[in-house]
C-alpha cells in the first residue's frame, strides 16, 4: 500500500518525531514553479486510474469519482480558484489532496503502484513533449516569415562578408535563407529529442517497480508514448532527455543570437541596411534622436540565459548516483525558464520579421567597396586558361593598384587591365557587374536569384 496523507497533507509524517520547519518547507517546497504542471499532473494519473481499473487494481466506482474528481479540479485550476498550499509542498501532493477531499477514499487509492519519482518523471516528459510540439510550430512560422522576406529580396544586392569585411556580392534573400537553414536543422534537433523524450517512466515506482499487476504499455498508448522506459531506475532518475531539450534550446538561442547580432549592426545608422518597425525598439531616457534595436538586443543577451540552463542541468545531473535524489527538483526551473524563454523569442521575432523595412540602395552601396567582385575577375582568368594561383595573384596586384587610386575594379580600362593579364578583354566588364557576379553563382546553394527562389519554393513545399 502507498503512505496515506497526513491530516497536514505530508505522506511521511508518521514515520518523523518532529515537524519539518517553516524554513526547511520553503526551501524544499516545489509548488509554487511546479504548479503549472498540473494538466500533465492530471492527465497521468487519469491514464494511470484507468489502468487500475482495467487491471482490477481499484473498482468502476473508484474510478469514475477519480474521473469527477479530477474535473472539477481543473475546472478549479482554470479558474484560478485552486488553494495551492506550501504545507503540501508540491504539485502532486497538492493535487491528490484537493482530490481527496472531493471523493474520499478514492482519492486515497490513485497512488496505488505508483510513486511521486515515476509520476513527476512522467509529468516533465508530457511538459517537455508539448513545448517541442509548440516550439516547432513556432519555428515553423519564424521559418515562413523570414522566406517571405527572402522572396521580396531575391534580387537585392548585399555584401557578403568573411571576417567582417567585404568579400563578395550575394542577395539578401540568399542571406536571410542561411536562417532559414538553421531554424530547419532546429526543428530536425526538436523532432529528434522528442523521440527520446516520448517513453513512459510510470510504472517504475520509486525506483524498482511495484508489485500490483499493472500494465505500463496501456498506460503509454493512452498518453500517446510511443514506447515505456525499460529500466526502473533510470527511468525515475535520469534527466537527460530535460537536457537533451536544453542544448537543441541552445542552439536555437543561438541562431537567433547571431541573426540578432546582425540586425543589430544593419540597423545602425553607419551602415543602414535596414530599419526595424517602432514596436520592437525603444528611445533614449536623455536623447530624444535615438531608436534603439531592444529586442534583438535582449535576445541575444537571454542566449546566455539558455546556455545557462543547459550548464545548470548538466551540473545538476553529473554527481547523482542511481536512483532518484531530491537535487532532481532543481531541473524544473531552469528548464520551464527555457520553454518560456525561447517560445516568447521565436513569437516575437517571427513577427518581428514582417516589420523589416530593407534599404536596398544602401546594401548596393556597400558592395561597391571592398572589391567585392575580384574573385569573379580571377575565375574569369581562370577560364581564359590561366591557372587559378596565377589568377588570384594576378588579380591581387589589379586590386593593389585600385586601392592606391581609390578607384574599383570596374573602373579599370582595358588598357590598365592588360598590365596584369592579356588574356582580359572587353567582356571582363560584364563579369565585374554585381549583377553579373551574383547571377554566374547558379547552382544548388549558390546565391543567384533563380536559385534563392528555388531555395524558397523548396521550402515552402516542406512547410506545407
């Protein structure tokens, strides 16, 4: 049999001389972060009564005042009118109390085969299975919003760079799919974790199973889990599926990070690629001229809040020897911190990207510098016959003498051009146009126009 509830809620008092103190209550109490697990609670131990009933454990009558029971407390909970209380230290406790009060002893009898280690273990991985589901929907719209803005800008010019200076010419809908790319591989990493997080811990009791004639795998078809955890011990004591979630959490910070980082630095009024819509920005407390890029700022800033909590658990987890340990408690709430976290992120900056204004005279300016098209001139030579090492040093002496007139490549005559190759004619100005550059970069990946839309409509068809 399981330990009955104290008149005080505690499943343990008989065993204990003393009271625990009001200090020791708060700093081991639960309830107040792990209350929002309450319909994960409640769905779980409805799948677990239906088990017992099934397999006789508990009656049809126990059941279904379990059944109403059960109702009316979510009713409560929805309502805000559920009494959360510190002495019953946490989410299931608080929930089988209520639940007691409402039906009596039938409230008594759904502990029965199991234990609070397998049934908070079941609880985080409904939690964590329904932020994934949520998170890749998220991601799917962040992914659609930022093609759209690709496909406006399949044509626009921007520099590409490497060690942050200018290297070639590309598109910006090219850029922006490089996002899209990553927020794919993210989701992949979500579906993934999911699998792993998608296997049934109830039924492993405390730590070693339970002698009542349960059956695990009806519990799991009924919670939709596509398989039990098949070991007791690591079922109720491993974390790591919780972790597991926080570095892919992680990766998408990061993503989000670096695409903060660069419109962060687009919108700066010394490059002035881009403007951001006022709803995301905010002004300056002593300069009125200011409009500040806040919420990029902030989330790259809450990226090291999420990797954080990937260390947090990490930590957390490392020293515990099997089975469970009470450090346990201390994964929820970095972990419910990262759900909100990244799913508040991924809302706002899905929206966000609909309010980009680009400014495709200033990008086009920009690639202009920097000799953005001198590699096209040494492909070029390299098609004329000339080995490439010979045409990057070829070329390399051309850009020495613009950079001393302060002129471009272009600007060149074909006379000056001769001086480093005479294999240069007259078709090589074609060659140095922006335009040309980015349209000759006409295979998969590469950043023509024609390819930056089929990059999209390939995208679109997987987002259905």
């Amino acid at each position: 049999m399981t330990a009955q509830l104290s008149k005080k809620g505690e499943a343990w008092s008989a065993r204990f001389s003393e009271p625990v103190s009001d200090l020791v209550k708060r700093y081991t109490a639960s309830v107040f972060f792990d209350k929002r697990l309450a319909p994960f609670d409640i769905e779980g131990s409805l799948a677990h009564a239906e088990m017992l009933q099934a397999q006789h454990i508990i009656d049809a009558q126990d059941y279904a005042d379990i059944q109403r029971g059960m109702e009316q407390i979510r009713t409560e909970i929805a309502d805000g009118k559920f009494e959360w209380l510190l002495d019953l230290e946490d989410v299931h406790l608080n929930i089988e109390k209520r639940l007691t009060e409402l039906v009596g002893d039938a409230g008594k009898r759904l502990h029965t085969g199991r234990s609070r280690n397998d049934q908070v273990a079941t609880d985080i991985r409904l939690y964590v299975r329904a932020a994934i589901d949520d998170i890749n929907g998220l991601l799917r719209d962040l992914r659609l919003a930022l093609v759209d803005l690709a496909e406006q800008h399949a044509d626009t010019i921007l520099p590409g760079f490497t060690h942050m200076q200018v290297a070639q010419p590309i598109t910006f809908g090219h850029h922006i799919l490089a996002y899209v790319e990553m927020f794919g591989r993210d989701a992949e990493r979500m579906a993934d974790c999911r699998k792993r997080v998608n296997r049934l811990p109830l039924g492993a009791a405390a730590l070693a199973g339970t002698t009542f004639p349960i059956d695990r795998e009806r519990v799991a078809k009924t919670l939709g889990f596509d398989d039990v955890c098949h070991n007791s011990l690591d079922a109720v004591s491993d974390r790591d599926f919780a972790i597991e979630f926080c570095a892919a959490a992680a990766l998408v910070m990061t993503h989000i990070s670096r695409m903060a980082e660069e419109l962060v630095i687009w919108m700066s009024p010394r490059v002035g690629f881009i403007d951001i819509a006022d709803r995301f920005c905010t002004g300056s407390s002593i300069m009125p001229q200011k409009k500040n890029p806040d919420v990029p700022e902030l989330a790259r800033g809450k990226t090291g809040r999420v990797n954080g909590h990937l260390i947090a658990l990490l930590t957390l987890m490392k020293g515990q020897p099997l089975a469970y340990n009470k450090d346990n408690q201390e994964d929820k709430e970095p972990l419910f911190d990262t759900v909100d976290t990244l799913t508040d992120t991924l809302r706002i900056f899905a929206d966000m990207a609909g309010g980009i204004t680009v400014k495709p005279a200033a990008m086009r300016d920009a690639a202009l510098q920097g000799y953005a098209t001198a590699t096209d001139l040494a492909d070029y030579l390299v098609k004329k016959g000339l080995p490439f090492r010979d045409a990057h040093e070829a070329v390399a002496r051309a850009v020495r003498v613009c950079v001393d007139k302060g002129c471009d490549l272009s600007d060149l005559t074909l006379d000056e051009m001769h001086k480093f190759s005479d294999l240069i004619e007259l078709d090589v100005f074609q060659v140095l146009t922006l335009e040309g550059s980015v349209a000759a970069r006409d295979h998969v990946g590469g950043t023509a126009p024609n390819q930056v839309r089929k990059a999209i409509a390939r995208v679109r068809a997987q987002l259905g």
